[in-house]
C-alpha cells in the first residue's frame, strides 16, 4: 500500500516538473519572441534613417554600395524577427531600393532582383497592405525597364483580376492601353508599307502621262497622232505630207 503510494507521488512530482519545464520554456520563448520583435523595430528606425539620408544625396553621388548598405539593414529586419510588424515595409522597403539602383546604374540583374522581392512579399506577407502595389510594380518594370511587354501584360491583367475594385485596376487597365497603343504604333509602318510603295512607283508614271497629253506642238498647236512627241507607248509618229495642189 505504501508502495503504490510513492509510485503514485512520484508520477504525479515527474508530471509537475515536465509541466514547469513546458512553461518556463514557453515564457522564454515568448520573451525571446519579444526580444526579437524590439530589436526588428529598432533595426527599422535605423534603415529608415539611412535612407533619408541616401535620399538627401544629389543622384550621381550615391553609389553602389550605399544601395547596398540601405537594403541591407531592411533586410535584417525581416531576418531579425519575420513576423515584426515593420516586416512587410521592410520588403518593400528592399524591392524599391533594388528598383532604383537598377534605373541609376541600368543593371538588368538588380531590377529583376526587384522583382523577386516584390514576389516574396506576395508569396510570405499575403495579408500585406502592399500586396496590391506589389504586384503592380511588378508589371510596370518588366513593362519600362525591362521591354517586357508580356510579362507586363500578364502582371496587369492579373491585378485587373484580383482587385476589380480598387484604384490599382483602374491604373493596370491605363498601362495595358497604353501597351495596346504601342504596339499599333509598331505595327502600324510595316502595314502601310505596300501601299506606300505601290504609290510612290505609281506617281512618275501618272505625271508622264499628264505631260503627254498637256504638251503643245513647236507651232503651237496641241500634239495629236501626227505630232513629233511621243505618244504614251514612247513611239516617235511621223508628221503628215502634204500632196502639192
């Protein structure tokens, strides 16, 4: 009897330390959490403020590496503490910055970096309030920086599609026009081309013709079958004979 009775203290002694080790484990868990979260903020004031000051540089003196530098203390933002509120500004943060420098330097591989972050921020932060601006950026670079029109209209279309109602359709619907537009400009010479050129070897022979049959004869007298001019088939007639009376 008193066995099962120090079995049964022992059992119930082993349950509360696993129960206290559960707890202390969570509360250090969520103060790590927490600790994580004020460090993100912290990180993010500070690219903030690097920023306004890469901002406050006249263009041709901001390098390379200040780009850098500033996307990378966003960067560790998320990194820091993924779930931060300062998270998904942080990303976009990024993708602007990449965006831009790609425009300075003309790098095709950052503004396709650009892209790539925009692209997390849907696929990791989909309740995101940048979501919707996300993906319209994505279509207005591959459609002004990169001359992609097809993925640009893919991008459009797709913003037309998820968000109806919202001012950013209305402005993917301007862009797809004004890709329309582009493209009949384009296409627009090669389509004229033939009839501009059936014309243009039309013309000489019209006017030659017109001087024919406006040409006067040396004597003054309009140039008929006897005339010395050339007739439309560019065969010299002879003049008549008179008989002697």
């Amino acid at each position: 009897m008193g066995g099962q009775r120090d079995r049964s203290r022992g059992r119930r002694c082993r349950m509360a330390f696993l129960v206290l080790c559960l707890a202390v484990s969570a509360f250090a868990q969520g103060a790590s959490i927490q600790v994580k979260k004020q460090k993100a903020r912290t990180q993010f004031e500070s690219a903030e403020r690097m920023r306004e000051e890469l901002n406050g540089l006249p263009q041709k003196e901001r390098t390379r590496r200040e780009y850098q530098r500033v996307t990378d203390a966003y960067r560790r933002v998320y990194y820091t503490a993924p779930m931060s509120s300062k998270a998904d500004a942080s990303v976009i943060a990024a993708a602007e910055l990449l965006a831009e420098c790609g425009r300075a330097f003309n790098d095709e591989k950052l503004l396709r970096n650009a892209i790539s972050q925009y692209e997390f921020l849907r696929r990791e932060y989909p309740g995101s309030k940048y979501r919707f601006d996300a993906l319209f950026t994505i279509g207005q670079i591959y459609k002004d920086d990169l001359q992609e029109t097809d993925k640009a209209r893919e991008a459009f279309q797709e913003v037309i599609r998820r968000y109806p109602h919202m001012q950013v359709s209305a402005d993917a619907r301007e862009a797809l026009a004004e890709i329309d537009a582009q493209a009949r400009a384009r296409l627009r010479p090669h389509e004229r081309a033939p009839e501009a050129e059936a014309a243009a070897q039309s013309k000489p022979a019209e006017a030659h013709v017109e001087k024919v049959d406006a040409g006067l004869h040396p004597r003054g007298h309009r140039s008929g079958a006897g005339g010395e001019v050339r007739g439309r088939t560019g065969a010299k007639s002879r003049p008549h004979l008179l008989r002697p009376s």
